[in-house]
C-alpha cells in the first residue's frame, strides 16, 4: 500500500470545491493507496490524472518512496498550464516528497 499524501496548495484548492465534490476527492487517497496508477497518463507514467466530474486532481507516484502526493487540481480551461507547471517543478516535488516519507517513515 502507498501513503498517499496532499500538499497544502491541493488541499486548501480542494476545500474551495463544492461539498459534493470533496466528499468525492476524499475517497480518492483509499483508492490511490490500493492502485495509484488508477489514473490517466500525463507525459510520463509518475504523473497522472483523476477526474471528478469536470474537475481535475493531478498526483505524482514516487514508487520508490511508496508515496503518491496530491499536488494540484484544475478545470477544463487551465489543464494544460497546471500541467506544464507540475512539469517544470518536478524536481521541488520530488524533494518535498523526500522530506515528507523521512517524516511518515
């Protein structure tokens, strides 16, 4: 099983959802934890997309951590500038995501 994990900027972006669609969002780390690789692939095959609706919850899965981390959501209209983002600060995450399992391990 994967920890799976969200940065504040993908929950504070959550909490501004409507209630429906958070109670849809917080069943997603059961089901990232079981199968991270759920998800569409984005460019590479650590980074992946789940869809809620029209909405957009966008994770990294770093196997060798055991970690999935939320990092973002989107709509329809800036997918691909949240995604070019994730993209070129690939490297922050990886080391948040380092410092985050020294902490869960």
């Amino acid at each position: 099983m994967f920890n799976v994990i969200g940065t504040e900027t993908y929950l504070q972006e959550i909490a501004r959802w409507p209630k429906e669609y958070q109670e849809m969002a917080q069943n997603l780390p059961k089901q990232l934890a079981d199968n991270p690789f759920v998800g569409d692939y984005l460019s590479y095959p650590f980074l992946r997309e789940k869809r809620i609706n029209e909405k957009r919850i966008y994770y990294l899965i770093y196997k060798d951590l055991n970690l999935v981390l939320l990092i973002a959501v989107s709509g329809k209209k800036d997918q691909q500038a949240t995604i070019n983002h994730i993209k070129r600060n690939l490297d922050e995450f990886k080391v948040y995501a380092e410092k985050i399992f020294r902490q869960v391990s």
